[in-house]
C-alpha cells in the first residue's frame, strides 16, 4: 500500500507542474483510507505557505474536523521543507514517507538549506533583524491562556 499512496503523491507532483504549479504532491492517509491530497500551488496562487503537505493537511484537518492528524501518515514527493516539517508535526501526524531527497530539490534550485541554518542561529544573528518588543504586553495573553478552564489544549 505504501508505493501505491507515493506513486500518487509523485502522480501529483508531475500533474501540477503540467498545471503550472510547482513539483510537489502531497498524499494524507488514515486507515488505508485518502483522506486528502495537496499540490505547491506558491506560485500559481501567489501565496508562499501553499506547500503540497500543508495544503494536504489543511484538507485533511477539514475532512476529519479535527486539527490533529493522529493515526495518519503523509506520503510527499519531496522530503519536507522545515515550514511543512513543522506543519506535520503541528497536526501530529504519525509517519512521513517521502521521494525527492532535500539535496534533490536544492540541485532544482527549491533549496531550504538557508532555512535550516537560519533556524540554527539565535534570533538577533539571523539575516532578517529580529527584535523583541512589549513582551510585558504580550504576556497578557499568554496569562490568560493559562486561565482559562476550557481551552482545548494542543
């Protein structure tokens, strides 16, 4: 069943560059069973959050009503870049399987390589100047998270 639901993702990820979106296909599996698929669409849609695996688990979420993923696996053309790595283990999905190797797409100038060294480096050395501002302020709802008696918690 694995090689069936990548075969789809990279069936995908060659359909989408045909449609003018980018080489990336996403497939979001629970009990067998497609719960949703995802294509890039950055730059068709002009949006840079518009990941194969984002999108996917967007619809995924959608489809259960529910913002976990638990119990599913994501099957990507592409070894995840760090946002959609990230949005994975935000939805706590349990297994990723993957094609493309990052190296792969960075040979096709899709490189994040810049990313995962950035993120490496304490805020105030990273290229884009960071700066903290009115943490006092912005705690205010921080406490009020910790307060509040029905939360739904993640």
């Amino acid at each position: 069943m694995d090689d069936k639901f990548m075969q789809m993702a990279i069936d995908l990820s060659i359909e989408n560059v045909q449609n003018g979106g980018g080489p990336f296909g996403a497939v979001i599996v629970k009990d067998g069973e497609v719960l949703a698929t995802g294509v890039n669409r950055v730059t068709a849609n002009n949006d840079p959050t518009a990941h194969a695996e984002v999108s996917a688990i967007r619809a995924a979420c959608k489809a259960l009503g529910d913002f976990r993923l638990r119990g599913c696996s994501i099957y990507t053309s592409c070894e995840p870049c760090p946002m959609c790595l990230a949005a994975i283990y935000w939805a706590g999905i349990s297994k990723i399987y993957y094609g493309n190797t990052k190296e792969d797409a960075e040979s096709i100038n899709f490189g994040d390589k810049f990313i995962y060294e950035e993120i490496a480096l304490p805020a105030g050395m990273r290229s884009i100047p960071t700066r903290m501002l009115m943490r006092e302020q912005a705690m205010t709802a921080f406490k009020a998270w910790m307060e509040k008696v029905d939360k739904v918690e993640y």
